[in-house]
C-alpha cells in the first residue's frame, strides 16, 4: 500500500503542468490574436500627419489642372465647384445691394443747390476766412512767402502777375454772370446798393482797376511797389453784421477804421459804413515800419450786398486790393490782413477772420 500511494503521488504533478501549460499557451495565443487584430486596425487607420504622395514639376502641375482619377478640376469637383460659386454668388449680390442701398441712403442727403449743413452746424463753421493773391507756385504750396526781384532788366516777377492775371480773368469779363444766366445788379462802387432778390452784384472794374493795380502796370511788381489781392472765402447763406456804432468796435480794431467809419457818418453816408472792412499790417512794430503806407481799391472792405453767396449763379467772391506804396526792399516782411464785423472772430492758428503772408523784395 505504501508503494502504491507513492506512485500515485508522483503522477498528480505531472497532470498539474500538463493544465498549466494548456492555460498558458491560451493565453498566449490570446495574447497573440490581440496583437495581430491590433496590427491590421493599425493598417486599416488613416495616417493623417503623412505627407501625400506629390509630383513636382510639369506632372504635378498637369495633374493639379485635371486629376482623372478623383474627377478633379483645380482640386476641386465639378459638385464642389458649383458649390462654392453659389456662395460668393449669393454672397457678392448681397454686399453689393446694402452698398448700393447705404449710397442711395447717403444721397438723400445731398443737395445740388445748397450743402447738407451750412453755417455753424458744417466743418467750414460760420466764421469766414481770408484768402490772398497772388500765391507761390504750386511746387511750393505750403509756403505763404512772396519773394520777387524788381526792376527792368533782372527782374523774376511776371510769373506772379501771370498768376494774379489769370485769376482776374472773371473779375475783368463783363458778361461772366449773363453767361452763365444769371442777373447781374449794378451795386455801386462799393456795393452800397442792394441786389434785389435772385441778383448777385456786378464787379465795378473801374474801381477795382486803380493806381498800380491793374496789369498794364504789373500790378506794381515791377516798380517793387505790388498789389496784393484780399478776398473774403466763400460761406453758404453767411450774412455779415456790420458794425453801426463805434463802441459796438473792440478795442485792437485798427484806428484807421474807426477814423474811416466816423468819416462816412460826418459825410453824410452811413450806408457804406454798411460793410466788413478790410486792414493789412505788419504783425510786429518793425514789419509795420517796413510796411509803409496802404491804399485799398475800391475801398477799405467789402459791402454787405455782396452776401449771402446762395450758390448763386455768376457769383463772384468779393475782392480788394491792397497796394504796398512803399514796402522796405531786402527785408522781410510779416503781414497780417483781417476782416472785421461783429459776426467775426480771429484765430491766428487757425486763420479765422485773417490771412498771413510774407513779403521779400529784392
């Protein structure tokens, strides 16, 4: 009995690795169809980060134009390209009718006769500035300096009377409004007469044209001794308000204005104090001294006739004349041209109500 449980002992391992190793090589197999599964999904996956086969050159080119293979025209689908055309199609029509819609919106706006907004509610405001000729020549349109040589035989001033030649040329035609169809008033000298409605005032050209100031002369640049044109800009619907008494007149209003204003009354002639007035001077003591004496034509200003400018037609700015009598030669000079009435402010930075130049004779 003893030798017989021995052997029976000795058999029962052997059947326990036998089933030990049966469970391991299931496993293993399992382990190994995991792997193998793994690999094929592995295979069937997409690889996005791989660089598609491309040819270069000429090939390439060619094939971008037409793939035969995907059907594809400029790597698009005729599906993909009707597509998109649709879009921009919808898309385009839909950008160019609120375009067209925000401009018909804008128009309404707009006048053909007057401004959308006039006096001070426009950028221009309602305060008039003051404009000079002639100007330098437009390759020095910044600068307000005019510098010329007098005389005869080495004198460079006739392309500045060319200039203010040229911008006379409708101040000198007589029939400048009645061809253009309107109705031009004779206002007087010094448009102390009304216009009357739909009138404009009719340039006098015998009281522009006076002394030196006309190009017959050359307008005294060739004597040294020139005549500097001073004119109002234009301001839709602007009225000026002149001023009636001499206490309504500030304090640094030049005294020759007030000695011009008192002058009208004791002459029995208060309707041409009726006006803006007009003065050019040196902006510091030694530019007044170098300046010398002044003469203005037709007058010292302009009249209150020759507004409001309406957009009418024939309209011409009004204009006067400063002539230099007897400027300082080799020296610059500053000078300051203002108008003056009570509706009208200075601003020497921002050339409100004046104008500045300077002046250089040799």
């Amino acid at each position: 009995m003893a030798g017989g449980e021995g052997t029976n002992d000795k058999k029962e391992p052997k059947e326990e690795t036998k089933v030990e190793t049966k469970a391991e090589t299931k496993v293993e197999a399992k382990i190994d169809g995991k792997d193998k599964k793994e690999k094929k999904d592995e295979q069937k996956e997409f690889k996005f980060a791989a660089k598609a086969d491309s040819k270069k050159g000429m090939e390439g080119f060619m094939l971008f134009l037409w793939n035969p293979e995907t059907k594809e025209f400029l790597g698009r689908t005729g599906m993909s390209w009707l597509k998109i055309g649709v879009f921009y199609l919808i898309y385009y029509a839909f950008l160019a009718g609120f375009f067209m819609l925000m401009l018909l919106a804008f128009f309404q706006t707009l006048h053909d006769d007057k401004p959308a907004w006039d006096s001070s509610n426009g950028i221009i405001g309602d305060n008039p500035g003051v404009g000079f000729r002639p100007m330098p020549p437009n390759k020095q349109i910044e600068s307000t300096l005019i510098w010329f040589r007098h005389g005869s035989h080495n004198g460079n001033w006739e392309p500045w009377v060319k200039r203010l030649e040229d911008h006379m040329t409708d101040y000198k035609n007589e029939t400048y409004a009645a061809d253009l169809g309107a109705h031009s008033v004779e206002c007087g000298d010094r448009g102390q007469i009304a216009p009357g409605e739909g009138g404009v005032c009719k340039i006098d050209q015998d009281a522009l044209f006076k002394g030196r100031c006309k190009n017959e002369t050359s307008y005294g640049f060739k004597e040294g001794k020139p005549c500097i044109l001073i004119k109002l800009n234009k301001i839709f619907n602007w009225i000026p308000e002149p001023y009636e008494t001499l206490e309504q007149m500030p304090e640094d209003i030049p005294q020759t204005i007030k000695d011009a204003f008192q002058k009208n009354i004791d002459d029995k002639a208060p309707e041409l104090n009726k006006r803006v007035w007009l003065e050019c001077e040196g902006e510091n003591p030694a530019d007044k001294e170098n300046l010398g004496k002044v003469n203005y034509y037709p007058d010292r200003g302009v009249g209150v006739n020759f507004f409001p400018y309406t957009n009418q037609k024939g309209y011409l700015s009004p204009v006067v004349f400063a002539e230099l009598e007897n400027p300082e030669k080799s020296v610059m000079i500053a000078i300051e041209c203002k108008a003056w009435a009570q509706n009208i402010d200075h601003d020497s930075m921002e050339r409100k109500g004046l104008t500045h130049f300077e002046l250089m004779i040799d």
